[in-house]
C-alpha cells in the first residue's frame, strides 16, 4: 500500500553536487536518505503544459520508503508518495 498525495507537498532538500538528494524535512523532522532505490525522469512538451522533473524513489535512515522529486525548471523538490 501507498499513500500518493493528490497535491505534492513541498519539501526542504539537502542535496549533493550531483543534485541528489541526502536529506529532507517532513513533518518537523529531518530524514536521512539511507538509499537511493529508483531514479528516473519525465519529460512532457510544452504544449501539452511544460513537465520536466526527476524522480527518486528513496528508503530513509528510519525505513520510510517515499517518492520524491526535483522539478528541473524551478529547482523545487516535492513529496509524491509514501509508502507502508
């Protein structure tokens, strides 16, 4: 099961120089990304309303399993979901 949030929520990222992400803030509470499970990017024209975002799929220090991703034309990382 997952949560998938209908609205992504925006999130405080610490990321390395590649822009990946190694730590964020949910709820107050700073999570440390243990690993880095799945990346990938989706890219849509700009016609159809522009998109260019790269996703990760991350498990935290605590274990939490959540997608998060970078939107490339703003630089803002958001919260997608979360799973059980």
């Amino acid at each position: 099961m997952s949560k998938l949030f209908h609205e992504a929520i925006t999130l405080e990222v610490k990321e390395d120089i590649q822009h990946k992400p190694i730590s964020f803030l949910y709820k107050s509470g700073k999570e440390g990304v243990e690993e880095i499970c799945e990346q990938w990017r989706v890219s849509r024209e700009w016609w159809k309303r522009a998109t260019d975002r790269e996703y990760f799929r991350v498990r935290t220090v605590r274990g939490i399993v959540c997608e998060m991703y970078r939107d490339l034309l703003t630089g803002a990382w958001y919260l997608q979901r979360i799973y059980d």
